[in-house]
C-alpha cells in the first residue's frame, strides 16, 4: 500500500506532467473564402446528383468509383494542397478539409483515390524523391492512380513493430517475402506503400524497418479475398514471394519506416473520414424519420457531438498548414470520431423498434444504412489504430506512462 505522502507526489508528478505538456487546438479565425468554397462544393454536389452521378447508397462514401474520382481530379479537389509541380493545387489545408466534409457529408464516392489523396501523397511529399513525385502525384492528383496500405500482418494485432514480412537487399533492388493482412481496397488499386523489416531489430524493435512502392502488378504479388461480417470484399492478404522492388522504389531513408509511418498516420487519424462513416446514416434518419420530443434529446447530443468533431478536426488541419505534425492531436480526433461513428448507429437502432423497421414506418435506405452500419461499426476502432493504441499515445504525451 502507498502512503499518503507517496500518493500525493504522484499527484503533484502527474500534475506537473499535465501542465507541462498540454494537447493544444489551433484556432482559426472566420475565413469567408471557406465559405465560398464551400457553397461551390455543394453546388457541384446538387448537380451531380441531378445528372446521375451522385446516388444515395447505404454505404455511404465508402464507395469506389474511377469516373467520380477523375471528375474530382479535373476539378481540382484531388492532391489539393501539393504543389503545383506535382500536379497540385496550392491551396490550404482548411480549404481541403472543407472540401472532404463536403464530399463526404454527401456520401459521395470517393473511395476510389482517398488513400493516395489522404496519406500517401503527402508521404512521398515528405520523404519520396524527385522521380518518385513527378512519376506519381500528378497521377493521383488526376484521380487516376490509386494507392492501398501494406502494414497490417497475421498474429500482430496492433503492434506494428513485429511485422515478419521482410527486404532482402540484392542488386539493383530488395527481394520482398512476406505477407499482409486486412489490405483495403488492394484488389481495385494500383500501389502498394509496403512497410518491411531491412534490417536486425537491434535494441528497439521499431529499429530496421522501412518503407517501399510497389506495383500491385509485380510477378510474385498474389491477392486473396477475405470476407467481412456483411459477405463483402473489400480486405484482403496480400503475399509477396520472391517480389522485386527496384532502388528508385525505396521511400526515404532505409531503416527509418518507423518515423515515416508515424508522419502518414497522423493524416489517416485526423480527417473527417474517422468521424463521418456513419453520418449518412444520420442523414437519413433525419431526413425520413418523425425527430418528435421523445428522441430529440439523443438525437441532440449526437449531432453536438459531430459539431464538436468537426472543429477539433479543423483545428489538426490547421496545425498542419502551420507546419506542425500533431500526432497526439490526430490520435484524440480518431479515437473521440471512431466512438462517435460507433455510437450513431447504436442509438439510431434504440430510437427505431425492430417492429418499425420490419414494417417499413422508415423508408428503405434508412433500414439499408442502418444494417450496413451495424456490421461495419466493429472495424471504425481498429482501422488506422486502434483506441488501446491512441489512447497509449495520448497518455504518453500526458507524461502519464
């Protein structure tokens, strides 16, 4: 048992750590060039569902489609804020994230690009070389070439750091063995940004990793389907025998993986997308549904809560324009987001009788959103960390472990 005087320097120690380094918010003042943009958005967005290329789908945004992406690209909403170079735009970091909420408040398609667009730009941005980035962005800014992530590995869970898979140095290139699990997307995209182990683990295991391009179309590449909970496919494994990665296919610095993965993710944490899955769902309930006295109160909070999302969300755009990487800033946004997207459609499901839905009281792409919803919401706080992990991060910060 502690003493009393032992418990009460823990709490001044815990103190001083709280104090000392604080999870800080950006504040940005009202820009009226935001808004504008994003009336555009949504002007594109009404018209494109009166032409037919925008549907409502009980899958929300989740949904790939090359043409709505390219259309995206010759817009310039794709690669928003790379250089011009690049293929780029120029624009802000606010100004993109406005344009995400837009397309994604829509439920618009753009599964198609949003890995390239979301993180792997900005990664080659960061650490790729020339060839790399005028091979590449222009692409992907085009809404023509699509990205996927190779991270994830059997028997690993989330602890990134023992992945097998490994790159052999040979000449002109690396010789990849391995295997990658729970791959998104892998069967539809045309890259790969391979995380592997080139070298000894030495006395930190997140030593002798690094990071690679890879053509899914390489000779040695197969990929296999796996099934989610609603039958569908969308993940994948991905098996690597005796693949060849050339040189001018190393991202970065060999053996500094751990870093640069660590960069990328604060770009897959922060977005909208780790807060938005489940706001279709919310749409069409209140679109379709009587919001009478009785489920005013829940269906409040919920959308307090997605108001609150929205500027935390913001403010890591923000930070990010100023040069800052808040990766413990990103890692709170996902782990509050993927609860909330968790939460809409547990307490939509509470709100609706079963009888209700059975009888059709909702319209049908209701009762659709909301059975999608409740077989995907498992996967929103394991994808792209899980909250065991963010929240690891956050209290490290906190000087609490």
């Amino acid at each position: 048992m502690c003493s009393g005087q032992q418990r009460s320097r823990a709490t001044q120690s815990r103190e001083h750590n709280l104090s000392a380094q604080p999870i800080k918010f950006a504040v940005s003042p009202p820009d009226p060039r935001i808004a504008t943009l994003r009336d555009e958005v949504r002007a594109f967005l009404q018209h494109a569902r009166q032409e037919g290329l925008l549907r409502d789908s009980s899958h929300g945004w989740a949904v790939p489609d090359p043409a709505f992406s390219q259309e995206l690209g010759r817009r310039g909403w794709i690669g928003m804020t790379w250089p011009k170079r690049y293929g780029g735009h120029e624009r802000t970091a606010l100004e993109r994230h406005v344009v995400t909420e837009e397309l994604l408040a829509a439920g618009a398609p753009v599964r198609a690009h949003w890995v390239a667009d979301r993180q792997s730009g900005p990664l080659l941005l960061r650490f790729g070389t020339e060839h790399q980035r005028h091979t590449f962005l222009p692409e992907m800014a085009a809404g023509r070439l699509y990205f996927c992530i190779g991270m994830s590995e059997a028997d690993s869970g989330s602890d990134l750091a023992s992945i097998r898979t490994k790159a052999e140095k040979i000449d002109g290139g690396w010789l990849v063995n391995g295997a990658k699990i729970w791959t998104s997307n892998a069967h539809r995209v045309h890259m790969m940004i391979l995380f592997a182990r080139t070298g000894p683990r030495g006395e930190s295991r997140r030593e002798g990793v690094s990071q690679f391009l890879v053509d899914l179309k390489t000779p040695g590449i197969t990929i296999r389907p796996i099934l989610n909970l609603a039958g569908e496919h969308d993940f994948n494994e991905v098996v690597f025998a005796d693949v060849f990665v050339p040189d001018a296919m190393v991202i970065g610095t060999i053996g500094n993986g751990w870093q640069q993965v660590n960069s990328e993710l604060t770009y897959e944490r922060s977005g909208p997308d780790r807060w938005m899955s489940s706001f279709h769902l919310l749409r069409a309930y209140l679109d379709e549904a009587d919001v009478d006295s009785d489920v005013a109160a829940p269906v409040g909070r919920l959308v307090s809560k997605l108001w609150t999302l929205h500027h935390m969300s913001m403010s890591v755009a923000l930070m990010m324009e100023q040069g800052i990487t808040p990766s413990v800033e990103a890692a709170l946004v996902k782990d509050r987001g993927t609860q909330f997207e968790r939460e809409i459609p547990e307490v939509l499901r509470l709100l609706t009788t079963e009888a209700g839905r059975a009888e059709g009281a909702l319209p049908s792409l209701f009762n659709d959103s909301l059975e999608y919803s409740l077989l995907h919401a498992p996967s929103y706080t394991i994808r792209g960390g899980t909250k065991e992990i963010l929240r690891g991060i956050i209290a490290k910060s906190l000087g609490l472990r």
